[in-house]
C-alpha cells in the first residue's frame, strides 16, 4: 500500500490533520490532496487520478453525496469512504446503497486505516477477477478469431475423428464439411509415407508424444480424393475440455518450399562446385561464405576466413584510392567489374577478374556483399608477355625514325672522322682527338642498337593522369620519327579530369594506335587528329554500345585518313595475331593488347573506318576524382 494517492473533501482543516496523523503512525506513504469545493473536487480527482476518495457527508456547497454520484457518473471503481459525525444509521444504510464502499464516524477515526486497506484489497481483488473475465474472454475470441481466419488448415480430432476445421481446411482439401467431420486424418492419406512406414503407424507414434504437452511437428504426405498427393508439415497438439480430449492439427503446405529447398540445394552445390571463387561478405565486411575454389585457390582453411574482415585478402599491391572508387561504384552502379589482387595464404599475389555487387533488403540498405571472381593470374602473365612484345614493337618503330635520322649523322661524323685521320700522320697533335671523336660516334651507334632491342620492364602503377598533357608530351616524342608527309593536329582540353591508369599501358596505348595511323597513311601522307574531351555516356549512347557504362568519361579521338578498313577486317582487329600487315612487319598482337589495357582500366575502345576514308579510334575512360598526380 506504498505511495496511496488520497482526496480529502473536508471544510475542516483540524479534521484534515487527523487523518494525516492516523496515515503516519501507521506509517503508510500517502498524497494526500486537501479540496473544500466542487470545483476543486472535479479539477483534483481529474488531474491526481487517486487510489482511494475520502470525503465529510456534509460540506457547506458541496455535499459528499454528490461527490459520489460525480465519481460513479466517471464509470469509475474508486472507492469512496464517508467520514462524519451526525449520520444516522438509515443515512448510512442510503449511501452505502447509492455505492459508497464504506462508512466511518468521526468519533471512531480507528476504523479509518483498516477501512481503507480493506477497500483497496476488495478493488484490486475485483479488478484481478474482471481482468481475468476479460482475458478469458478474450483469448476465447483470439482463438476464434485465429482459428476461422488462419491460413493454415487446423482440424480438431476427437476419438480419432476430426470434430471440427477451419474453411482454409476445406479450401486445402478441396471439400465440403460434410466430407470431412467424422472422418479420419488417415481417410486424406497414403496407407505408406515416403519413408515407408504406415501411415497408422506413424500417426499413432505422433498421437503417443503429443500427450506429454508437446508441440510434435512433422513431415506428412496427405492424398485427396482426387488421387494427388501433397507434401505438407503437420504441428500436432493435445489438450482437454472438461473431460474431452482433443488434438489439434495445424497443417501447412510445404510442397512449393520442398521445391525451393530442392533448388536452394542445387544452386549450393553449383556454387560449390564452380569453378569460379566465390565470397559472400556481411555489409561490414564481414566473410560470412566462401566456396571450395575459394579455399583451393587462396590456401586457406574454411575457419581462417569465416567471421574475419575480407581485409584479410587484400594486398598492399593497390592504392586506397583503389579500393575507394571499388565501394563508390558499387553504391552507384550497384556493381563493380575489374582486374584486382587478392592474398593467399603464403602471401603470394593473385590476380583475379572480379564482379562485386550488393545485396539489398526491401528498403534498399545493403545487407551483404557477393564477389565472383576468377583466377586470371596465369592469363595475366601471357597477357604481359605479349604486351611486353608489342612494346618491342612499338619502340622498334619509334627508334626506326630516330635511328635513321641519327645514324645518319653518325655516318657523318665518323666518315669525315676517319678521312681525315688517313691523312694526318699519327703524330699529329689532332689525331688523338679524332681518335676520341670516332671511338665516342662508335658508342653513340652502339646505343642506338642497343635502343632498338631493349625494353626495360615495368611494374604497372595505376596513377591519375591527366589524359591532355600527357598526350602532348607523347606526340612530341613522335614527331621525331613521323615522315614529313603526315601531319599531327591536336584538340587538347587540358581542363578535362584525370583518369586512373598505369601510365606506361595508356603511353603503349597512344604510340600503337599512332603508329598504326602512320602505317595506313605511309604511301600518300595525310593528317592524323587527336582530341582529348569530356563525354557523359547517356542512355542512348549505352543502347548502341552495351558494353559501357552510364557515367562521366574522358574521350580520346585519334582520327587519320588513311586507307581505311574493310567490315569484316574491322570486326576482327581486336583479336590475337590478326594483321593486315605484310609478313615480317607485324606480329597482330598491338590492337588486341590495346584492347585488352582499355578494357582493365574500365574503359572501352571503339572504332568507325571505311575503306578510303579513314579510320577513328575512340577510347573512353572513366573520370577519376583523385587529383592528378602524373601528366606525363
């Protein structure tokens, strides 16, 4: 009775501090809150909200009669308890019956305190017992409720015949009522489940453990009339009414889940089995699957990446910009493709091609991550192989022009060098210098050979370059070589924003698409233009070139007007060891190596030619927006 919240309505202050008195040497918690009026009697009980209402039958303006009736009008059970001297005992008998809970005179204040226990021991036990009403009442309902609307089929059996079922059970059944009440669980199955066991058998077994208060749920095979069978799980229950028993079947069809397991468990054995790695990673980062490849190809053991960071794979191969732009891509594009390196477990580096993409829930959060990758790493190796083969190439023809011009002048030199020494006596002051002069023009020649057949190899370092300035610091090292017929013209906007790319395959790439303009317009000259702007890749332009991407590009143009191409040698530029070239002047290799670097830097290169008119490659890459670090 801790913390009683009390209305007094009393005009009697002396009366008011009685009663405060009685309450602390019982030393019971109260409110107590003091009113005179009817207005403050309405204000009070609305705000305070008491447990128990104390009130003098006879107040001046504002009778304890009418207190009460203002109560019982509220629908109300707060007990209300008069206190006064001058009532007689029919005045008693009359409130009492108008509801007042009891009644106490002034001069007997000692039944105060067990008055008011006893009042709020009979409202909470009335309370407890209409709660109770109500919440029988309304699980009955619940019951009812659940039972006519479930989408489940529920039957109730007694003495082994169903007593009663909901209308989802006739629509499962395919039935009318009189069809099924009265009859048996076992007239709807097989005389043989799948695992062989009798039906009978094993619905006995069922019946026998759900007598013990369990929920026994299984797997059952029912059979309509019309002979087709239906996987379905059963919940089986057993209670009693007085002294009825009953089970209860709560039945679900399982057929259309069987065949999602069925298929789950195919599509898990083919991941399982596939040759490509997979990993399914929490939106944290955390690795929650990994297939057999995945631990074939990395070394590691299922328990070494289960429940730790993909962190774990990554190497310090790549930039953070790198791994960046990957998490920017997948938020925008909801995909990532692209050449990567991942860790195995000794430490080695693989190279693998990867597809990253997000997992989303109904909302659009992202939930998981799935990465498919493949193992390219032998690929890769070929792959620089021959781009290390058609640089040779590349520089082989770049030095061609250099060397012609400067061999030239090394004849020169070394022909008026040795000349003139035939025809100095060896004691000459000069003829040691011209010695010096014809050993260093040797050198100089040795160099030049030394240039036409060495290619240092490089290690590929994505940087963000801006495409302008490095073409125009390109072309400079062209014009050397380039015959006095063919004409550069360039259109650079040096404005443009970087791109992520090794520098030295986007040089590769600008010096084998030039050289191969120089090739087409060897006999008769011409103009090769290039041109370096801002392209936004729309829906349009996605429909006539799916490969690509929606998105912000840099377009590069190289356009000569050469010979052209036919459309059939066009559509095959691009593949390994296909040349028009004479034999000996080409190894087919420099396009499909151009193609393949474009395509790692998550470009794409596209060509238009016709024949006598030309040809223009266009090479676009995707904006980076990590300030330019290299122009050249």
């Amino acid at each position: 009775m801790n913390g009683i919240k009390i209305i007094y309505l009393e005009d009697s202050e002396f009366d008011v501090e009685i009663v405060r008195y009685l309450f602390e040497q019982e030393k019971i918690e109260f409110n107590l809150k003091h009113v005179r009026n009817r207005e403050d009697f309405i204000r009070v009980f609305e705000d305070f909200r008491p447990d128990i209402i104390l009130a003098n039958i006879s107040v001046p303006s504002f009778e304890g009669i009418e207190a009460l009736n203002i109560i019982r009008e509220k629908n109300t059970d707060v007990p209300v308890i008069f206190l006064s001297g001058i009532l007689g005992e029919e005045n008693v008998i009359e409130v009492l019956k108008n509801g007042a809970t009891d009644y106490v005179f002034k001069h007997r204040l000692s039944r105060l305190i067990p008055a008011v226990r006893r009042a709020l021991l009979e409202l909470q036990e009335k309370t407890r017992r209409i709660q109770a009403e109500e919440a029988f009442r309304e699980s009955e309902a619940r019951y009812r409720m659940l039972f006519d609307h479930s989408i489940e089929a529920i039957i109730l059996e007694k003495d082994k015949k169903i007593h009663t079922c909901n209308s989802t059970t006739l629509d499962f059944f395919l039935e009318s009522s009189k069809n099924i009440i009265n009859h048996s669980v076992l007239d709807f199955s097989p005389e043989v489940q799948v695992d062989g066991i009798a039906s009978e058998k094993k619905l006995v077994n069922f019946r026998k453990e759900a007598l013990d208060g369990n929920l026994v749920v299984f797997d059952w095979l029912l059979e309509l009339h019309d002979g087709s069978q239906i996987d379905t799980e059963i919940g089986l229950s057993y209670f009693k009414l007085g002294t009825d028993e009953f089970y209860q079947y709560f039945i679900h069809d399982v057929s259309e889940k069987k065949k999602a397991d069925a298929m789950q468990k195919i599509l898990y054995t083919s991941i399982e089995q596939s040759a490509e790695i997979v990993c399914i990673t929490d939106s944290e980062g955390i690795i929650e699957y990994v297939n057999t490849a995945y631990l074939n190809v990395t070394g590691y053991k299922l328990k070494e990446l289960i429940g730790k960071s993909f962190k774990v794979m990554l190497t310090k191969e790549h930039p953070e910009e790198f791994y960046d732009q990957i998490s920017g891509s997948i938020a925008r594009e909801n995909n990532w493709r692209g050449n990567m390196k991942i860790r195995r477990k000794d430490g080695k580096s693989l190279e693998v091609y990867s597809s990253i993409s997000p997992v989303r829930n109904s909302t659009g959060g992202i939930i998981k991550h799935v990465a498919v990758q493949r193992d390219i790493t032998d690929e890769t190796r070929i792959q620089n192989y021959l781009q290390r083969a058609q640089r040779l190439e590349t520089i082989g023809t770049l030095a061609g022009g250099i060397a012609h011009d400067f061999n030239n002048i090394l004849a020169t030199i070394i022909g008026h060098t040795e000349i003139t020494m035939e025809d100095l006596p060896k004691d000459h002051p000069s003829f040691h210098d011209l010695e010096q002069i014809l050993k260093a023009s040797n050198r100089a020649k040795d160099l030049v050979n030394k240039i036409l057949s060495f290619s240092r190899q490089m290690e590929p370092k994505i940087e963000a370059v801006n495409l302008g300035s490095f073409i125009q610091d390109a072309i400079r090292m062209l014009e050397v070589s380039v015959p006095k017929k063919i004409t550069i013209k360039t259109k650079l906007d040096k404005k443009c924003p970087p791109v992520l790319v090794d520098p030295s395959h986007i040089h590769q790439v600008i010096l084998n698409i030039c050289t191969n303009a120089f090739y087409a317009m060897r006999k008769k000259g011409g103009t090769l233009s290039i041109s370096v702007e801002n392209q936004e890749v729309d829906d349009d332009f996605v429909k006539k070139y799916p490969n690509i991407r929606k998105g912000k590009y840099v377009r590069t143009d190289f356009k000569d007007t050469g010979i052209g191409m036919k459309q059939d040698n066009m559509e095959r530029i691009f593949e390994p060891f296909f040349t028009t070239k004479p034999v000996g002047e080409g190894t087919g290799l420099g396009l499909s190596v151009v193609h393949g670097l474009i395509k790692n830097m998550r470009g794409e290169i596209l060509v238009e030619s016709k024949p006598g008119k030309g040809s223009t490659f266009s090479i676009l890459l995707p904006e980076s927006k990590i300030p330019t670090i290299r122009t050249k």
